[in-house]
C-alpha cells in the first residue's frame, strides 16, 4: 500500500511539474498603462503561477458582458431608468489625460474654450462626474469632427466610467460626419451621370451615443450611482469637444397618445403634395451611401438611353447607423401623411427596417423600426399602421426634416441566438479536437457518447434551438427567406452528424463548416437595404400622387431598355488615333473617378487625351488582342496577365523607356518579381496586399502573453492557447519557403528552387503546425474566429484588416496588428520575407501593338504617381466607405491614405520584407502541387520528404516542357539560355523615411 501511494504521489509530481515546463515560459504579464502588448524578444520567459491559467480558462473569450446582459442587471438590481437627473461637463474641464494626449482647450469654428483634440494615436482624457441623482442616463456629445482630406472616418471612441467598461458596446462607439453629393451631376462625354463624390460638411453637432451597429432601439444607458465618478474617453481621431452632457431617458409614446396631444382643431391644409428627390439629401452620415441609376420608367429623373444617378443606392444604405435627413418647406401648419416610392427587393424575401425621425425625433415608438417588407419592384409606399390607416404628422409651418436611420434592432434577438450556436459550435469542436487528438484516424472505432458524455446531447440541442431560431425569424421577416433556408440548412448538417454519431470523429472538419455557414448568415441579418426615389408629404385628407408604373408604362419601359442594352458602353471599338485608349479591368465608379482626375489633371498637363474604358472581363482582352483590337494601355490586370503576355510578345517592356529605373526607385522590388521577363519588365504594380499578424489585445494580456517576434515565440505560446480552448491560424507555404531563404525558381529558371535541405526543412515546419503543434488544417472564416475569440491571434492579408474595422465594431481598440513571425539570425535581425496574396495584385501595362508608346509610358507615371494615387485612394474611399481602401503599391501614397498610426508602423516593417515570387513558364504549376503535398503529409500522413519530392518531379516537368515550348530548354532538356531571374536577399529601405525609430 506505501508503494503504491509513493507511485501516486510520483505520479502527481511528475504531472505538475510538466505542467510547469509547458506553461512556464508563456504565462508572463505584459500589459501597460495604454492597454498596448510588448513585443516578446525570441528570449523572452518568466513565469506565474499556474493557477493563473486555470483561472483564466473560462473567461478569455468574454472578457466583457454585452449591453443587454448589463442593463438587464441594473434594472433587476433597481437602476431608476426614469427621473429627472441632469448634469453637463465642459470638455475643456479636465481631471486627466494620457501622456501622449495632443489635446487643448481653444477656439474652434465659432466656439470658445472647447477641447481641440489632435489625437494620433491611442489616447485618452478623463472627467470628473458630480452624480445627485442616481439611475440610468443616456450621454450626449457636442463635438465637431476634423474635415481635412486625412480624416474621413468616423470618430471612434471607448467610453469607461470609473475604470471600466461597463460593457462590450461602450468600447465601440461612433460620432459622424455629415456628407453631401457634389451637385449638380457631372456627365462624361457620352452624356452619362458620373457619380458624385460627397463633401464633408460637417460642423458642430450633438449626438446621443447609441452601438454602432445599430442593434438597439434606444440610446446606449449608463448607471450612475449618486457620488463621484471618472468618465474616461479613448480614441485615436481627432476632433473638437464642447460638451458631455448626461440625462434621463425620454420615453417615446405610441401613436394613439401621441395623437391625442396632438392640435385638435388644426385647420385642414389646402396646398398641393410636396416631393423630394430622394437623390437630393440634405445630409447622410456615410459618404459611402452613393446614389444609384435604375431605368424603371416610373422613376425621376428619367433619361432615355443615359445613366441618370436618380435614386438612392439601397445597397450601400444597408447597415449599421447608416442615416439620411431630407428638408422641406410646409407650407401651412396642420397634419400631413408621408409616402415613399421605394424598392426593397434587393435580398429575396427579406425585410429592412428604418427608423423614421421628423425634425430630430422619432415622432412615436411604432416608427422607431418601421418595416419594409420585401416586394418586387418599385412600390409605393405609405407610412401606415397594421390595418393599412396612413400615420398623420402635425408639421409647423416652415422648414421641417425627415430622417431615416438603418436599425437592425428586430433581428438582434435571432441573431444572438445564431451567434450562441456559433460558440457552442466552437466548444464541441475543441473538445472533439481534444478527443482526438486532431487526427481522423479511420482505424479507431468510437463510442461518442461513451467518450465523450454530454456531446451528442449538446448537439441535440443546438439543433432545437435553431429551429426557434428559425420559426423566430420567419415571425420577424413575415415570411421565410434565404436565412431561415439557411438554418435548415445547418440543421440537417446536424441530423446528418446525429444519425451516426460514433462517425462524428471521422468528419471533424464539418464542425467548422458549420461554424462558417451560421457566421455567413449572422453576417447577412445585417444587411437591411432599401432603396428610394421620391418621398411624398402630402396634405392629410388628400390623396397620394400616383406612385407605381401602370402596365402600359412597363411594357413601354422594357422595350426601350431592350433597344438601348444594344448600345454598349462597356469597351468601345472603335478607337480615336488622337485619344490614348485605356481599358481598366474594375467598377463604373472606379472608371469614372479615373477618367474625371485624368481630364482634369492629365490632359491639360500634357494635352494629351485620354480615354478611359470598362472592362468587365478581362478575358476579353485575349480576344480583343487577338483581333488586333487591344487598348494602348491596361489597368487592373491581375497579376499574372502581364507575365502571360511577355512570353508570347503582347506587351512592352518598360525597361526600354529611358527613366524607367526612376519609376522602379518607387516601390519595393518584390512588388516587380512577378512582371520580370528575360531581362525586362512588363508592368507596373499598382496595388498590393499582404499577411499581417492579427492580435487581440484583451486576450492575449488576460493570458499573460507577448506578441510573438519569431516563430519560436510562437511555438511556446500554442499550449496555452490550446489549453484555454484557443487556436492560431492556418498560414500559407510562402511564409515558410521565403523566411529560409528559399527562391522558388533557380535563377536561370529552368526548375523549382527548394530540392534541398533547407527546402525540405521548411517544407516540414509548415506541416508540423498541424503533425506537430495542433493548428488546425482550414480555418473557414478568420473574422469570425477572431471575434469570438477562438483564434485571438492568427495571420490574414490586409483585406482581413478592412474587415475587423468595418464587421466588429465591438472590438474597438482591443486589437491590433504586427509583422509576420520571423527566423532570428546569427546577427540579431529578424528575416520576415513573404510574398502577397495574388489575388489582390494588380498591375498596368503597355500593349505591343499601341501607336502611342511614349503618350502610354507618361500616362502610367502619371497614373501611379504620388500625388494621383493619394487623391485616387482617398477619393474612392470618400465615395464608397472603408471597405473601398485603395491599397497602392506607391508607398509615398499608401500612408497618406488613413490609417491608424501605430497600425500604419507594423504595416510599413512588413512591407520591407515583401517579395513576390518570380514566374517563368509552367510556374503554374508551383501553387496545386505544393497544396497536393501538404494535404499529403497532414491529411493522408505521407512523409514529408517523400511527399515534397513528388510536388517537384511534377513541377519540374511542367517548367521543362514549357521552357521548351518557348525555346529556352533543347529536344534534348539541355538549358539554351538562361532567364537570370532578379535576387532580392536584403529588406527595401524606400519604406525606412516613414518608419518611426
């Protein structure tokens, strides 16, 4: 008995000291004052007690409660929501600030002593609260953002009171610009409407802080308990602050009483009805809510065979706080009632919702989320109660407005309930990982129930659950849709699992896949579009004017929309000898934008006129070029068009242009590998994009961890990230393959670039992220697993950057980004090389056949010159939102355009290290056959060495019979010349004058 307790207490001994070795080098504390991470040296260790891990487990993901959840607990806990407390701070009145805080209190745009904030980066002020009265209050700011060509955004701020966020919403709210459309519309020279870019208009206002996306109803509340307290703002945008004020809330009464305190005797106002262009708004709070061309005959203007911008985009109008407000004049006081003529058939079977304002205010609770039910066409229609009895509205005489703001607060209940299934998704696909291992091992046979008690019935009822879900969404919509389908969808996904569960471990990845099919619908539930025309106010006892095409004017419609879809204006071609004919492989807005900034800078600098024309498909140019037909210049070309035409002589080289090493000083010399032919090069890039490293701040401090400087840092961190139920992206072979050193192509170009040790070596560290540290093999939705918080660090490109910006408002200020992982080397530095996303590089080019070479060359200079890709990038942002973000390849543009600083520095130490891989003939054949070795050795557990040698057999074949193809290999396979590919070894230092030391 005394041996087997001394075996007992070994064995626990043992245990915890392994759990010590683990852990131990990762637990360290980090956080600073500004919540920022330090960056781990490849050194880096120390340790805390191990209960601090364990501690930590369940609460890393949901650091902070949501506003639902809080006020839920106020209320219950007897937080007065209605009283009659009212206090406003001056902001010029602080009690505190951060160190790096740019702030002072001066004269603003007609206002004294108010605090000027020139934020530039992450800062903070602080007041001090003087609370009488206890309860619930909503916070209202007077502020004015800064209008100058850099800020454009929204200004983004945290709010905590006494040290804290109260809860995940206040961490993420935003005060907006107002925007106007330039007018009146510009047309081209076809007689088309160019869209308008809007101009910042904004002056001082107030708003009252609601979530930013548009999830509630009401203004955001805060309890404040009699006493004093600290209310502290973050951000990192600048702007003007005259004023927090706090007050009560204000209920918001129904129609029946909101009628009945209505003038009772109000004399019956005899005018005609008044209409306003939807088009004309008086100001929107979003530049990117555009204006929109539709050729329904009804709708006004309407111009026959031309573009006329005559609607509101319903598209782009479509989430978050997006809000729009109209003026017009009454002409008598009385009552009204209001009509719109409106389409909201652009996602099947769904409703949108607004909320209505007249002059600021939502009239009575029925408009706070007023339905628009799906329907085809354009319908008109009235603002109206269940039984069809239109609303009547008291106008003074005079100037009123009407305002109308997206909400998506119906939704918010189903869509919380999808993202509940999302995280119980996540918690059954670690614990299975757990189970197995991470392995598919066909040769094991389960007892799910047995092995793992409680997952089948979890899965179960998941699975009940979304059937409420669904029936709960069929209620709120009207009837069902594409989302509700969805859910079936997931659902039989479910049954399918349930039905064999003991099979469930052979299918892992559908865990996953469940998990990216339920984000993609909590993604669409927030789309609530609606487009419009006009809106009628139109004297209570008179009728509404005629607001839909009768039959007639419908087929009359589409007979002419029929004759004038034959006049295409997509690629015109015939060609004007005295024009220089451009064909740009994107938008209509991003072709109108060019060919505006070209007449009105490019020709009258060099009198040289400039055609700029759509393409649509790129393939076209293939056809065209073979009918002789191709443009003098091509912009947007992916990335490896130009290569396609360098080998068969379609396109010029640049090098023959006398100032052409001027043009390649300007970006990194990765940027030019894929353009490089024979000694030449083809095109010049014009946008890029590459991997970043994503991390959330809250987390990853919570778990006592550095951002990892090397991949060495990162091996040491996977444990505890997996022992808190966390995980780390899946990455791309270029990551690997380039921080080795490795060309992926021999310089002379006749065959792959890794058949050797050090190839091999890498090769087998990007498969032990899956054999060896547990990455999982695919990551369906990076976003997502990074909101909810189970890949809380993970690389993505910089279109992941766009995205957290813009579809995780509540993540304000909790992440960041930083360079790629690197291999540290004998001198210290660390070698971070990797190559872009080829999907997201474009380039332009000069054709073969142009008459006008040197009239092409001085376009392209001019195209992607500083100044015209700064205005390019900022124009096109200003027109379409955040999501637009112009990603130059010029970098004296790209940080002009408005970034976050300390995000800009990360980006920029990474770009240094970009370097795309070069192509030659059969190159092709590099990315499918390295993926089918990758799958072997991780997914069938081939070896790694056998596996790799295969992908280049394969690969080498390919390249030499394509080099023979071009001539540069014999019958025989013998080299004939080589293509002496360009070397980069050393990191670009044209970004070092931007990088702060």
């Amino acid at each position: 008995m005394e041996l087997k307790a001394l075996f007992r207490t070994r064995a626990v001994m043992s245990f915890m000291l392994a759990l010590i070795c683990v852990l131990g080098p990762t637990l360290t504390a980090l956080a600073d004052n500004n919540g920022t991470l330090p960056k781990a040296s490849s050194t880096s260790g120390g340790a805390e007690a191990a209960s601090h891990a364990a501690n930590i487990a369940n609460t890393a993901k949901n650091l902070i409660p949501t506003y639902t959840e809080v006020l839920e607990g106020w209320k219950k806990n007897g937080a007065k929501e209605y009283h009659t407390g009212s206090m406003t701070l001056s902001a010029a009145s602080l009690s505190g600030k951060s160190a790096n805080a740019n702030v002072a209190v001066e004269s603003y745009d007609g206002k004294n002593n108010v605090l000027v904030w020139k934020a530039k980066g992450d800062e903070w002020v602080e007041y001090d609260l003087e609370v009488a009265q206890g309860g619930l209050y909503t916070i209202e700011m007077s502020y004015h953002p800064f209008v100058d060509s850099r800020d454009r955004k929204p200004i983004a701020l945290s709010l905590s009171v006494d040290g804290v966020s109260p809860y995940l919403e206040s961490k993420s709210i935003e005060l907006y610009r107002h925007w106007k459309d330039k007018m009146p519309i510009v047309k081209d020279d076809n007689g088309d409407e160019i869209r308008p870019a809007a101009n910042d208009i904004s002056s001082w206002q107030t708003w009252e802080l609601r979530d930013m996306s548009g999830a509630y109803l009401d203004p955001l509340l805060w309890n404040l308990t009699p006493g004093k307290h600290k209310i502290r703002l973050a951000g990192s945008d600048p702007m003007a602050l005259e004023s927090i004020s706090f007050k009560a809330p204000v209920p918001v009464a129904n129609y029946e009483a909101v009628k009945k305190e209505q003038p009772k005797n109000a004399s019956p106002v005899e005018a005609d009805p008044i209409v306003i262009e939807a088009e004309q708004v008086g100001w929107k709070n979003d530049s990117s809510i555009t204006l929109a061309y539709d050729n329904d005959i009804a709708n006004s203007p309407y111009v026959r065979g031309k573009i006329s911008y005559n609607t509101l985009d319903g598209s782009h109008w479509s989430s978050k706080n997006q809000e729009i407000s109209w003026s017009f004049d009454a002409p008598a006081a009385g009552f009204y009632k209001i009509a719109l003529r409106q389409q909201q058939s652009l996602v099947s079977n769904r409703s949108s919702f607004r909320t209505i304002m007249i002059n600021g205010k939502v009239p009575f609770s029925e408009l706070k989320a007023y339905r628009f039910p799906y329907a085809t066409g354009w319908k008109g229609r009235e603002l109206a109660n269940d039984e069809g009895e239109p609303y009547q509205f008291y106008l003074e005489k005079g100037t009123n407005t009407i305002s109308m703001r997206v909400t998506q607060a119906p939704l918010i209940p189903a869509a919380a309930e999808m993202d509940k299934g999302i995280a119980t998704l996540v918690k059954l696909s670690t614990d299975l990982r757990t189970l197995t291992g991470g392995v598919d091992d066909k040769n094991r046979t389960w007892d799910l129930k047995k092995d793992l008690p409680g997952f089948v019935e979890q899965l179960q009822e998941l699975n009940d659950n979304l059937a409420a879900t669904r029936e709960q969404l069929t209620a709120i919509n009207g009837r069902s849709d594409a989302l509700s389908q969805g859910l079936v969808t997931v659902s039989k996904d479910i049954e399918t699992l349930l039905k064999y569960p003991d099979e469930i471990p052979y299918d892992a990845g559908r865990m996953n896949s469940m998990q990216g099919k339920l984000a993609d619908l909590v993604k669409q539930l927030s789309s609530q579009p609606l487009q419009i025309d006009r809106i009628f106010i139109v004297p209570a006892q008179k009728p509404f004017p005629k607001m839909e095409s009768t039959f007639a004017e419908k087929i009359q419609g589409s007979i002419i929309n029929f004759f004038n879809s034959f006049r295409s204006k997509e690629v015109s071609e015939k060609t004007d000898d005295q024009v220089l004919n451009v064909w740009m492989n994107r938008g209509r807005d991003y072709v109108n934008l060019l060919q505006s900034m070209a007449n009105e800078m490019f020709t009258p600098q060099t009198g040289i006129k400039v055609k700029i024309n759509l393409l649509k498909d790129d393939k076209l140019l293939l056809l065209m070029n073979a009918a002789g037909m191709a443009p003098d210049v091509g912009i947007g070309l992916p990335h490896d068009t130009p290569f396609d035409y360098a080998i068969r002589n379609g396109v010029y080289n640049l090098k023959q242009f006398p100032d052409f090493d001027d043009v390649y000083k300007q970006f990194a010399p990765g940027a030019w590998m894929p353009y490089f032919y024979d000694g030449g090069y083809y095109a010049v890039p014009e946008t890029q994009t590459f991997s970043m490293m994503f991390y959330r701040k809250d987390i990853l401090q919570n778990l006592g961890l550095s951002v990892p400087d090397t991949w060495d840092d990162m091996y040491r961190m996977l444990p505890v990230l997996q022992q808190n139920g966390m995980n780390f992206t899946p990455v791309e072979h270029s990551i690997f393959m380039q921080m080795h050193g490795l060309e992926y192509i021999k310089q002379d170009g006749s065959r792959t670039g890794f058949n050797n040790d050090k190839g091999f070596e890498a090769f087998k560290e990007w498969t032990d992220l899956q054999n060896k540290y547990g990455i999982d093999q695919r990551s369906d939705n990076f976003v997502q697993h990074f909101r909810d918080g189970s890949y809380p660090i993970g690389i993505a490109d910089l279109n992941g950057y766009l995205q957290l910006t813009v579809a995780a408002p509540e993540l304000n200020g909790v992440w960041g980004v930083a360079p790629i992982p690197g291999v540290k080397q004998a001198d210290g530095t660390v070698v971070r090389w990797t190559g872009g996303n080829g999907g997201d590089q474009f380039a332009s080019a000069i054709f073969k056949h142009t008459k006008k070479p040197q009239e092409s060359w001085e376009f392209l200079k001019w195209w992607m010159s500083e100044e015209v890709q700064e205005k390019y990038g900022l124009d096109l942002e200003t027109l379409n939102g955040v999501t637009f973000r112009w990603y130059t390849s010029n970098v004296d543009s790209f940080v002009k355009l408005p970034w976050k600083e300390e995000d800009l520095q990360a980006i920029l130490e990474q770009w240094k290290w970009f370097r795309e891989v070069a192509k030659v003939p059969g190159s092709y054949y590099m990315e499918r056959e390295l993926t089918n070795a990758w799958t072997r050795t991780v997914i069938n557990g081939e070896n790694y060495r056998t596996s790799l040698e295969t992908a280049i057999k394969e690969v080498d074949r390919e390249i030499q019979r394509k080099m023979q193809e071009f001539h540069y290999v014999d019958a025989n396979g013998q080299l004939v010349r080589s293509l002496n590919l360009p070397v980069i070894t050393k990191p670009w230092e044209g970004v070092d004058k931007y990088v702060k030391k």
